[in-house]
C-alpha cells in the first residue's frame, strides 16, 4: 500500500487554511448538553455533509460520557475540539473502502468519528474494557452506522491477525509497546496512523529497535489541522512491510 492521499471531495486537514474556514461563528443550536464546548468553525470544514451525525455522538458523549466513566468532568468545554475535531483530522487518511482496526477506541475516539466521516470504509473497533464496548455498540446502532464492528478484546488477543488494511490508535500507549501490539493485525503492505502527542520524535526514537522488527517502511511524522484548529494531531503513519 502506498499511502492515501485524501480522497476526492474530502476536505485535506494538511492543506486547509484561514481563508478556506467558514465564518467562524460557533454553532450552538437547542438541546445542547449543559457545559459542551460550542461548536467550532473547524467542525464544518472537517466533518462536511457528515456533520449532523458528529453532533448527534458529541451531544450523547456529552451527555453520558461522565457518568459511564468515558471522559472525565473537564472534558466538556473543550470536548469539540480536543478530540471531535481531532479525531475527525485523521479522516482523509482512510483509504477508500478500507478494513481499519480502531485500537482502544474508548469512547469512540477517534473510531466512531471515523466511521461517522468515511461511511466508504468498515470499522472494527477493538477495546478490552466492557462498559466501554457496551457504549460503542449502543452508540453505532442509535447512530445506525452500518459500517462499525465492536470487538471487546486486547489488540494482543484481537481475531484479526494480518486481516486490516490500516490501524488507527489514539491515546493508547507509547509507540514502542503499541507498535508491536497493533502491527500483527495489519497485512502485508498494509498501514499503520498512529495519532499522537507533541513528544511523537521522541516516541519514534525510543521505539528504534520496534520499528525494525516490524519492518515499517515510509514512515513519517504529519501534522494535521494546522491553520483549521488550534489542537493540531501528530500521526505517526508507516507501512507494514
Ligand atoms: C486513554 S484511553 C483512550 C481512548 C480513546 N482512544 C481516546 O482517544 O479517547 C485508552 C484506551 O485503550 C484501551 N486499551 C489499553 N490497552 C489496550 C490494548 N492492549 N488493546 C486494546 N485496547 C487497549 C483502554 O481500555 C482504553 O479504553
């Protein structure tokens, strides 16, 4: 696999700048979840003619996510844009009709925001953790995303083995223990879009003797959403050799 460029008609988080954004008059609209952030200019840039139902999820998370222990309590006012928004920068890596592999998806972050924006490719979402997989799975049928699979498992234990076109992770560990627990599930020439902090370099040194055993070939570090939204996402994306 070479890696995707964003498909036709979707928008390029890479490429985006100020004069591309909208009127940057937030969008708070009736039967918002008490405390949410309001929504940001960016979520129409990122999210397009996928926007109605990103909203639906952000209200529900909004409004259940404290209390089934998915975000904690100062999670509300910046929930848009740290991690709606923020997930949703990734979505223009999903190659068309891609199997990708959600690793610990948690709340949803940024699998269902995924599936939500690429209803062309097929999501399993891989997490350990009950209450979390119960929330996944209400959420995809309420949201009747028919693109999303819930898979309650380790990525270790995951009955994928060598079956995904791509992985995407996000907050989950450092680059070093999650390569080698996410790269048995991808196939040969398949992809890895690794989303991470601002310490991404220094992961991707201290994971050295990782990457070489897993043979990664074209990696690189992208920074998406610069000029879109003040919380830009670090990837790291290699190819599975
Ligand atoms: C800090 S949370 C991040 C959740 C979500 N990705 C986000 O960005 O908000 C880490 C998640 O990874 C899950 N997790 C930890 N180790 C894992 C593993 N080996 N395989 C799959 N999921 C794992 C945890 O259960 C938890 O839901």
């Amino acid at each position: 696999m070479e890696h995707t460029p964003a498909p036709t008609g979707a928008p390029d988080p890479r490429r985006l700048d100020r004069e591309a954004s909208p009127s940057p008059d937030p969008v708070s609209g009736p039967g918002r979840a008490d405390g949410l952030e309001a929504e940001p200019a960016a979520a129409v840039i990122v999210f397009g003619d996928a926007l109605d139902r990103v909203r639906d999820f952000a209200n529900q998370l909004a409004l259940r996510g404290e209390e089934l222990g998915l975000i904690g309590p100062l999670e509300l006012p910046r929930l848009w844009t740290r991690h709606i928004v923020n997930s949703g920068l990734v979505a223009p890596l999903v190659a068309p009709g891609a199997l990708v592999g959600d690793v610990g998806s948690g709340a949803g972050l940024p699998g269902l925001v995924l599936a939500i924006a690429r209803p062309d490719a097929r999501f399993v979402l891989i997490e350990p953790m009950e209450r979390r997989t119960d929330w996944l799975r209400s959420e995809a049928d309420r949201l009747g995303l028919e693109n999303v699979e819930v898979v309650r498992a380790r990525a270790e234990d995951a009955p994928y083995a060598e079956r995904l076109d791509q992985v995407t992770a996000r907050a989950v560990s450092a680059l070093r223990t999650l390569i080698p627990s996410v790269v048995p599930l991808v196939r040969r020439g398949g992809e890895l879009i690794l989303m991470k902090g601002v310490r991404v370099e220094e992961e991707r040194q201290a994971a050295a003797k990782q990457i070489a055993k897993a043979r990664l070939t074209n990696i690189e570090i992208l920074t998406l959403g610069d000029g879109v939204t003040p919380e830009v996402t670090r990837v790291f994306r290699a190819i599975v050799g």
